[in-house]
C-alpha cells in the first residue's frame, strides 16, 4: 500500500493491516504526525520537526498505547517547541512474548523432570507476576516484592523460581533484546537460606537397615535390592531404576543419562559381589543386555520403591522423616568420615560443583571428637618441642 494522507481516528489506525513492506499513515490534521505500519503488525508514531535546518523524527509511541488524539498533543507541543522529545519508546518484548522464544530456543537443553519444573515455575509463578511488562521495564523492586511474597510460603520454591528468571533475563541480553548498559534486577538478590534437610544413618542404623532389606531381598523383591545397591554406590533412585545390564561393566557403571548427563561410576569389589549375585538370583529373561538390574513389578517407577522403603524403614526401626535420598547422605558423609575427599566424594556422586558435595557431608560427632583430639596431640607434642628448644639453647 501507498503512503496516504488521511485524518486519522482511533478506527482507522485499528484497521491498518501489516504488508508486506513498512507503509505510512499521514495525519492530515496535524501536519508532520506518522503512523508507521510494519510488516511485523507493529503501530508506532513519529513527528517530522525542523532543528537547525534539518529534519529531525522522534518516536512518540505505539498504538494502540498511545492512541490518536494522545499522540496528536504530543506532536503539536513539540512543534510548537513547548516540549521536550519523549524518550524512545522501548524495543525490549514482552515478559510473555519473550518467553515462547525463551522456551522455543532453550527448552531442548532440558531433561523431562527439568522440564515439567520449568513449565510449572513459568506457569504458576513467573508469567502471573511479570506477563504485561516489557523486559527492561522489570526493576529490581518489582522483582524483591514477588520474592518476598513467595518466599512467605515457600523460600525453596522461590529461589527456583529466581534463578529461572535471572537466567531468562540473562539470555534475553545475550540475544540482543536489552539495551546496552541494561543491569539484571535479579542480580544481588538475596536468595533464601537453605534449610538443612536430611540426615545420614550411623553404623547401627546402616546394620538395621542392612538386615531388613536382606530379609526382603532372600524373598526376591528387587526393590529391597535395588535401596541395598543405593547404600553400596550412593547413586540416585532415578539413575537405580533406569540402570539397565548393558550399563554393567566390569569395572564400573556406565550410565548413559543422569542428573548430570553421562558419567562413570568406578565399582568396588563388594559392590561387583553384590551385582554378580543379584543377577544369578533372576531369572535368565531378565539378565539379557537391555533388561533393567532392578525390575519392578508395575514398571521402572519410583512409586514401587517408595512403598518398599517405608515398609523397611518400619522393619529396621529408624525414623519416620528419614527418606530414600538420605541413603545418599550417607553415602557422602560416611565417605568423608573415613578420610575421603570432598572432590573424591563429588566424583562418586556425580555432581557438577564440590559445593554440592559439601552440603551432603554431615559429620558425627565422633569423628569431630576424634579430629580435635588429633589436633590437640599435635598441638601439644609441637608444643613440648619448642619448650624443650628453648631449653637446650638456655
């Protein structure tokens, strides 16, 4: 279409239809006023003003946000120089628009399980607090007013949910959305505490606990045998039950797919004897190659496992809160206690950071009893020599 001339209304600029080259609306009642129709379906108005003998546009805004009868004001003061040139109006897309390229470009990086949380999160808590806000209009205290209320009810749930969004903004400066000198409003926020949560069994519990899954496992429940490989390997549920024989090498597990992606997981000899006999004790169908280690009646599902672990816990006498995952808590903390490590004990458990690590390693208090004495005998014998230098030298 032409460029025409026209006096606009708010029915007019509606109606404009994007092409396939950028067009303009003349305003014929206020000379040097545009609407510029874009191919993308964007509406947006300049002036056309004269300074120091050249012709200058400035943006005035986008319609329908800034509807005709706003942006002929506009353009009439600045002609008449009674004021000053609004600023640019924003480029950045919206929260919304932004997150279906968001999710279009990086949701392939993404595992199933990490998946479905990073929909919830968006869904449940992102989108109802930032949809209708371009992305450089988001501030920090907008961002510090929705933690805060989130962290009330949840404080875990809500440092999820920041770095989700201090990510996606990250991403969006990266891609070009952002303007240049454009700070993240999550960058110093505060996170929540992290609550401790878990503990670790001691050798009594470990015994109890041993003696109730062999117990079941002389049965044949192969979910008892698969939480008795979880305390020999410190593995994951999910990594245990979707291990399949083929992962089974001599000398170590060879997962395919984990937290972590792909990784090795070097097997002692207890736990090689635990595997050679927990294979003889299946029937031959389920020791081929792609059959699961651990079949589960109803299918590789943790339910089946979960119902198992209570049922344990209660035969072995330990505490009601305790939970699968703190079989791996004890892995890493017993680990520790027996002079492994933190790096060492982060390889075994697959984690990407030491930190991780760190988190998990509970010490009891007779190996802190045993430490401090070890320092103080140290400390003494240390001490006794210099008194005994110094002596001497007298």
């Amino acid at each position: 279409m032409a460029n025409l001339y026209l006096a606009l209304t708010d029915t007019l600029a509606k109606k404009a239809r994007p092409e396939a080259r950028e067009y303009a609306l003349h305003d014929t009642r206020q000379p040097g006023l545009i609407l510029r129709v874009q191919p993308c379906g964007a509406r947006s108005w300049i002036v056309r003003t004269r300074t120091n003998g050249r012709q200058v546009r400035h943006a005035l805004g986008t319609f329908p946000e800034t509807p005709v009868k706003a942006a002929r004001q506009i353009a009439n003061a600045l002609l008449a120089a009674t004021a000053k040139a609004p600023p640019p109006p924003s480029t950045a897309p919206l929260f919304e628009v932004f997150q279906a390229e968001h999710d279009r470009r990086c949701m392939s990086r993404l595992k199933p399980e990490g998946l479905r949380t990073y929909r919830s999160y968006m869904r449940c808590h992102l989108r109802p607090a930032f949809a209708g806000k371009r992305l450089d209009a988001i501030t920090r205290t907008d961002v510090i007013c929705w933690f805060e209320r989130y962290s009330a009810d949840r404080p875990g749930g809500a440092n999820r949910a920041l770095g989700i969004l201090g990510q996606m903004l990250n991403d969006a400066k990266a891609w070009g959305h952002l303007p240049e000198g454009w700070r993240n409003p999550v960058s110093g926020v505060r996170m929540n505490r992290r609550r401790q949560v878990g503990t670790f069994l001691s050798e009594e519990q470990m015994g109890r606990l041993g003696a109730a899954l062999d117990a079941r496992s002389v049965q044949g429940c192969t979910a008892s045998a698969l939480l008795r490989f979880l305390t020999l390997t410190g593995c994951r549920v999910s990594e245990a039950v979707q291990l399949e024989w083929r992962d089974v090498l001599r000398d170590r597990l060879s997962l395919r797919d984990s937290k972590t992606g792909a990784r090795d997981i070097p097997l002692g000899m207890p736990v090689r004897r635990f595997l050679n006999g927990h294979r003889a004790s299946l029937p031959h169908s389920s020791r081929v190659a792609s059959a699961p280690v651990f079949p589960l009646p109803g299918g590789q599902c943790y339910e089946a496992v979960r119902v198992v672990w209570a049922q344990v816990r209660k035969a072995a006498d330990l505490p009601a809160s305790l939970r699968i995952h703190d079989l791996r808590h004890s892995f890493a903390s017993h680990a520790v206690m027996s002079g492994e490590t933190l790096f060492c004990t982060s390889r075994l458990l697959g984690h990407s950071k030491v930190q991780m690590t760190a988190r998990y390693a509970h010490l009891a208090n007779a190996a802190l009893v045993d430490a401090i004495e070890h320092l103080g005998a140290l400390l003494t014998r240390e001490g006794n020599q210099l008194t005994t230098t110094s002596q001497s030298r007298r």
